[in-house]
C-alpha cells in the first residue's frame, strides 16, 4: 500500500493526525448540523465493523469515538475536530438486527439529507469487515452514495484476522464489486486498528484530501 504514496504524502499524513482532535457534538436530526466549513470526510460502516477503532488510530487519541454497547444502536453523527483544519464524521453504523422499520426508515432519511446537503464533504470512507467481505448493507450504503453523487472509498478492516492469500482475495473480489460504481474512488485500504497496518496510508489520502 505505502508505494502508492509518497515519502512527502505520508508525511503530510503524519503532521494532520499528530496535532490535537477532539470531539465536537452528536447530532441525531438534520437541524442540528453545525455550519458546513473547511473541508469534511465521513465513516460509514456495518455496526460493529470498527468505525470508531479506526477514527480512534487514526487521531492518535484513544477513546476518543467509542462504540455503542449495543450494535446498531447509535443513531447520531458524530463531528471531530483534527486540528482545526478537518471535521471527522462518524457516521451511524448499519445492519439493524434490532431496531425498527421506523427506526431504519428514520436513519436512511437523515443520511440522505446529510450526503445530499454536505457540500464540504470531501469522502466518503465506506468500512468493510476484512473477514466478512461486502454484504448486502454495505451493497445499499453504496448505493445511497451513487444516488447523493457522493464520493466514497473502501477501506478494508481486521485485515489482522486473515491469512495473506485470503486477503489478497478479498481484495481483488472487493475491487471487482466496487469497479463499476459511478461515485467509487479507486483503491483499497486494507487496515488493522489493533496493529496500526495501513494507517500511516490512509492518513495520507485523507490529508491530501485538505
């Protein structure tokens, strides 16, 4: 993954996510969004598949997102701060073994209107679960993503957990169901929270995101 990036671009990676991140507010309905400045990335994902393990790596800042105790439960975005000069968007994980028909009707409409209304929203960061590869939530998150014309990008999770030839797999079967998708961006984050593999990488995307 590093020889995508350059020995600058992995710098500038490590300079963004080396300065101060905090959180700055949930917010659970579309009137609550903080004004839309400077620029923005979100993290979609599966409950449970490792959102805010990954925003955790990434700042640097442990604790920092914390995951529900119930997955699927969480129905806010949360909004970070790194640095002053990039808001994080932990967006509300999928899969609703245990909410509603209202409950889901209620999160897809908010995600609309926040995809749709956002115009500082740089990325979309779509997580898949190494082990599990895409499943049919993530298939309907890309979906809502082609439909808001909202960039988004795979990263890959838990890669830890798999052997090389599996991963490999997963890989080239993940970049086969994602090649046709008309807001896809090309290229594939195989990360680990847990061992920090592929981090250093993804911090450089995002930081040549600004």
């Amino acid at each position: 993954m590093s020889e995508r990036f350059t020995s600058d671009q992995l710098l500038a990676g490590r300079r963004l996510f080396s300065a101060p991140s905090k959180f700055i507010m949930g917010v659970a309905k579309l009137e609550q969004l903080p004004p839309a400045q400077g620029a923005e990335i979100a993290v979609a994902g599966r409950s449970n598949v490792g959102k805010s393990s990954l925003i955790n790596a990434l700042t640097g800042v442990r604790g920092l997102a914390r995951a529900s105790n119930t997955p699927g439960r969480t129905r806010e975005l949360n909004f970070f701060s790194v640095d002053g000069r990039l808001t994080l968007v932990d967006m509300p994980g999928y899969g609703f073994a245990k909410a509603s028909g209202k409950d889901v009707k209620a999160w897809q409409a908010m995600m609309r209107g926040y995809l749709r209304g956002r115009a500082n929203l740089m990325r979309v960061f779509v997580l898949v679960d190494a082990r599990h590869g895409i499943m049919a939530g993530d298939a309907e998150m890309f979906d809502l993503l082609d439909e808001a014309a909202v960039t988004f990008q795979i990263v890959l999770t838990k890669i830890d957990k798999l052997k090389p030839s599996e991963l490999e797999q997963v890989l080239a079967d993940t970049q086969a169901a994602v090649g046709k998708r008309a807001a896809a961006f090309p290229g594939i984050h195989a990360t680990s929270s847990e061992k920090f593999l592929g981090m250093e990488e993804l911090r450089a995307e995002i930081a040549g995101l600004l």
